[in-house]
C-alpha cells in the first residue's frame, strides 16, 4: 500500500472532495459528548447522526464514506489534539475548536497573551490606552516565575492570593492563602527542581491576587458566565449571546475563613455539594435578572457600563491571541467566560473555557443552553439560510467584525477610539429569538424564490 502524505485541514487545497456542497441534503453529524448539545443536534430537523471510530481523513485514505463522512462534528478537545494534524476536512465540514484554543483558555497562557498586548499597546498608542486593559488581576506563573511572585508578595504583606491549577477547571486545585508558608507543601511537592529523571513535569500553577472585595448580592459572591462564539480569528468575527448566568456562592462571603470553599468558589461543581444545597432552587440568577438588579439599585447608565467593560474584556482578551491561534475556516469556537464585579461594579476577567458546562442543573439552565447551542447552529448556517449580512441571529449578537459592529436602533452608546458610536451590544437584554428566526427564515426563502425565478 502506497504512503498517502496527510497535512492539517487548514493547509489543504480546494481540491479532491469526496463529497460535494450540503444543498437540500441531510446534514451528518457527530457528537462526542451525551448532554444537551446531543439533544440539540438529534432535534435539528434535516440533521442526521453518524457515529464510529472513522475520521474524514481516515474515509479519504480508504476511499470509502461510511460512518465517518460528517459535516459537522461537536468533538471534545481530546480528539481534536490526537486527530487534527493528519484530518483531510473538506470544503463544507465544520468543526469544535481552533488548534491551539488553549492559548486563550490556559490561565497561564490567556495572561501572558493579555501582557504582551498590553505591552505592545503602551509602547505603540500609550499608556492611556494600555489602561483599557486593566481587568485582570497581578498574575504570576508558577513554579517558572515564583521568585518574581515573592518580591511581589513581600511588598504587599497581609494581602490575599489565590492558587489555581492552569489546566484545570470546577474549581479543582484551588486555594487561598496569605502566607508563604501556607503554600509551603505545594511547593514541597511541585517546585522542587527534578532531582529524579522518572519524576513528571511539576504542574503549572498560577497565582493571582484575590479580588477581596467583590460585588455582593444578598451578602454572597458571584460570578458572570458569558456565552461568545468566534467563527473567525483572521479576521476576527465575533458573536455575543444576550443570555448567561450570574453564580452564587452557598454561603456568605467573608475574608475570616479563607479556607472555606462555599464561601469564595462560584463554580456549580463546588456549590452542589454544599450540605445546605437545595438543588430546586440553585445558585443562578439569568443574566437579565442580574441588569435588571443593578438598573434599580445604580441607575441604567451605571449598569450599561459594566457590560461595556465586558464587552471590553471579550475583544481585548480575543485581540491578545488573534495572530496566534491556526486560522482555519472549518473550526468555530464557543467560549464561556467568567466575569467578576467588585465593590466599585469594575468588571474583572476571572478564565476563559474553551468547554464550558453543558450538563444542565435544572430547567431553566437547560432552557438557557438548549437556546444557546441552537442559536450556534443557526449562526453557522450548515443549511445556507442567512444572507451573510445579519447582525443578530437568534440570541446572538454580532459584536466584532473585523471592527466593531454597530447597532442600527443605537440603543447602546460606548466609545470606540475615543469616538461615541453604538455598539451592537445587548448582554442581559431580552431576546425574542422565535420571532426573529422567523423572520430570517422567511427572507431567505424569498430570496431563493427570486434567484429561481
């Protein structure tokens, strides 16, 4: 049997398709995952599920189609790092994930991005500018920068910092403490240097400065879980969903007891096991309820600038790795951001998912993510509906295209440059996303009568 020289889906030519463009057919698809988006998928009309262990490229090398022949394929990081280098995707196939998603999802990755452009913003516009990017709290790498984080530590005694793994995610690994000793056997066990040759790598940490006074909503900390889906990073085109969540903690918030996990972590995975959990009532607010809350207490003008200051967070953080993520037109990404307020309602970027919780806590988080992953599809159009031209599509809102994207209404005033425009912008605004889908539906229809006649 002949070599077949297999490159990456991104390097490939337009050439040798196997299958042609999707048209009236049926859309296959794969899911490597058994949660909502699975229901989302089997419930698409015209959409059907394929399954087995054969890639695309593996159908091109034995020139056969079989189970493997998909147009769209919901994967996990996993498979995507053992398989894409050596994928053939042909020209209509879509796919989760950028290559290398982790430079923004790393929490040690998504910093060191975030600094350089920052960097660079000051040595190029000033340090004016460079001030936009004041929404992540002092972060340092461990073990690779621990003796900068002592000096750093030593000239703020007493202060608070938090320890997070930076490839780990429900709040594992984590922990507070105000002390050097208090991280004394974490660095017993992962800062020594590699005396023996068997040993693994110590894990990557970072360590931040806690945020100690957050925003507090009946007394308990909580947190903002932003949906944005990228279609494009070259160039960047950038869609933001109106709905997300705000994350309570169980428990009160104080700095007494540090160590208390129900106090200070948002994460669901941590607060469901709280032993005074109700699981019928949760630990949610929608995104809507929470705008709502800081338009009453603040005023309107108030809480518009905090979701200005997210919506600042989102392209920046985006900005920092756009010319290092692999460009590929077949991938798409759909991030979950959390976002923190302090006391002063100053938004603080605390990770970026590149897998963000699709398991369901109740029904109306499953209202929320079922709407969520069909307005992705509809974004992604596999059945060539849109004109292109849409500024919003379901609960998504096209906020970045090469530029940002500007509101027709201009119900939303920010500044851009200096310049005050309207930004195309509706985090916790109400979405009437049935009435609006039909309308593109039925345009599209028209202007596929017309094309035939």
């Amino acid at each position: 049997m002949s070599k077949i020289n297999r490159v990456p889906g991104y390097m490939q030519s337009k050439g040798n398709r196997n299958r042609g463009p999707i048209g009236d057919r049926e859309i296959r698809y794969k899911c490597s995952m058994q949660n909502t988006i699975l229901d989302v998928l089997r419930a698409r009309p015209g959409w059907q599920e394929v399954s087995g262990p054969n890639t695309a490229g593996n159908q091109q090398q034995q020139g056969q189609k079989g189970d493997g022949d998909w147009d769209f394929y919901w994967c996990d990081r996993e498979w995507l790092h053992a398989n894409y280098d050596t994928m053939f995707l042909q020209e209509h196939q879509k796919i989760l994930h950028f290559r290398n998603h982790y430079e923004l999802t790393r929490k040690n990755l998504m910093v060191k991005n975030l600094k350089r452009l920052r960097k660079q913003t000051e040595r190029e516009m000033g340090k004016k500018e460079a001030e936009s990017f004041d929404f992540f709290p002092t972060t340092y790498e461990l073990p690779s920068e621990y003796h900068i984080f002592v000096e750093e530590f030593k000239k703020n005694p007493g202060i608070i910092w938090i320890m997070k793994p930076a490839a780990k995610s429900q709040g594992r690994g984590i922990f507070l403490f105000r002390k050097l000793k208090d991280i004394t056997d974490w660095k017993k066990g992962e800062y020594q240097p590699l005396t023996d040759p068997n040993r693994e790598v110590p894990e990557t940490y970072v360590v931040q400065r806690y945020i100690e006074d957050p925003y507090l909503i009946g007394g308990r900390k909580f947190d903002i879980r932003v949906y944005v889906l990228v279609v494009s990073y070259n160039p960047l085109k950038v869609w933001l969903y109106r709905s997300g969540f705000a994350r309570f903690s169980n428990s009160r918030f104080s700095l007494d007891s540090i160590e208390d996990a129900y106090v200070h972590l948002t994460n669901v995975a941590v607060q469901k096991t709280a032993p005074d959990y109700d699981p019928d009532k949760g630990c949610k607010w929608a995104t809507q309820q929470l705008r709502q809350y800081l338009t009453a207490k603040h005023s309107a003008d108030a809480a518009r600038k905090v979701f200005q200051g997210i919506d600042n967070i989102i392209i920046k953080s985006l900005q920092s790795v756009q010319k290092i993520i692999i460009n590929d037109k077949h991938c798409f990404e759909m991030y979950g951001y959390d976002v923190l307020l302090d006391a002063n309602l100053k938004p603080w970027l605390i990770e970026i998912n590149a897998s963000p919780s699709l398991t369901a806590s109740g029904k109306d988080d499953y209202d929320l993510k079922y709407g969520v992953l069909n307005d992705v599809l509809n974004v992604l159009d596999l059945e060539n509906r849109l004109t292109g031209k849409e500024k919003r599509v379901g609960g998504f809102d096209l906020i970045w295209d090469d530029g940002p994207v500007l509101a027709d209404d201009g119900s939303m005033e920010c500044s851009v440059n200096g310049t005050s425009t309207t930004a195309n912008s509706f985090l916790g605004c109400h979405c009437e996303r049935k009435k609006q889908l039909r309308e593109i539906y039925t345009a599209a229809q028209a202007l596929k009568k017309t094309a035939v006649s």
